[in-house]
C-alpha cells in the first residue's frame, strides 16, 4: 500500500475503533472529565505513527496499547490530580480487554449477560456508563464511599466480561 493511503487509513481505523478506544479509556481513568483529552492525546499518537502501521495487524490492539500508556501517563504525568487506580490496577484491566473481540457478536452477548449481576451492580454500571456519572457521583447517589462504587464497577465489569466468555465459548462450541 502506498505509504500516503496507509497515512490516510490509519485516522479512518481510529475513527472506527473510537467508541472501543472511549470506552476502554473509561474503564481505565478514574478521572471522568479527562477521558476525551486522553482519547484525542491517543488519536494524535496513533496518527503519528501511521507509517508504523501495517495493515493487516490488529490495529485496536495497538490503539488500545497506547491508550494505556496516555491513561498512565494522565495518572502520574504532570498536572494529575489525585488518583485513585494504581499503576497494577491499570495494567490489570488492560491486560483483560486487549484481546481483539468480534464487536457486534460481543455487544450482542452482552445484552443476553445483563441479567447476570445483580440489581444493585447494573444500577452502577449504568450510572457509570450510560448517565456518565463519576465515582463520587455514584458514590454520593448509592450513599457509598468512592473505594465501595470502584469495587463494585470491578466486580459487575468482571462478572460480564466472564458471562460474555463463556457464551463466546459456547457459541465457537
């Protein structure tokens, strides 16, 4: 491919994995009103280095990789505000999403997985992901500390990211 459409895809791949890059970037920042700053700091680094890209690999996975480092770097760099995840809480969350997943059959498996966790876990995760609240928010909403809405966001993100697994599994059965 010509070295000019591989600098022209890579910002259409970007464009196109963008809800996944947000989203992964939301699961990682404890800091919800700099999530768009690091997803556009991810946007400018993985438009740099297009001409690294080949095509053919698994682009996500190395937008998502970046991502991660602007999310460390948002946690510890210069002006970060007080964080709540540490360097191994990020790692860990990232090691578990950076699989390459089929979006749509995915997305569909998740809704089938909604009624696994229990009432009170849905109500964070929605809180959370679909009203955009911040842990203090929810925390002040639940009438929870922040440390209590963080473990509960980790424990229903774990129990529906194993309920997709295993109807993943099921499914390739």
């Amino acid at each position: 491919m010509p070295e000019s459409d591989q600098i022209a895809l890579v910002p259409r791949l970007f464009i196109q994995n963008m809800v996944s890059v947000r989203g992964f970037v939301i699961a990682l920042m404890p800091d919800f009103s700099r999530v768009d700053d690091v997803v556009q700091e991810t946007f400018l680094t993985v438009t740099a280095k297009a001409n690294d890209f080949e095509t053919g690999t698994n682009f996500r996975s190395g937008a998502f990789s970046i991502a991660r480092f602007k999310v460390l770097e948002a946690a510890w760099g210069p002006g970060a505000k007080e964080v709540i995840l540490n360097t191994k809480v990020i790692e860990a969350l990232s090691a578990s999403v950076m699989e390459e997943p089929d979006s749509a059959m995915e997305l569909r498996v998740l809704g089938e997985c909604k009624d696994g966790p229990t009432r009170q876990a849905m109500r964070v995760i929605d809180l959370r992901y679909e009203q955009s609240h911040r842990q203090c928010e929810i925390a002040e909403i639940m009438g929870w500390t922040v440390n209590a809405v963080n473990v509960a966001l980790a424990r229903a993100r774990k129990a529906l990211r194993e309920c997709v697994d295993q109807k993943l599994r099921a499914q390739e059965s």
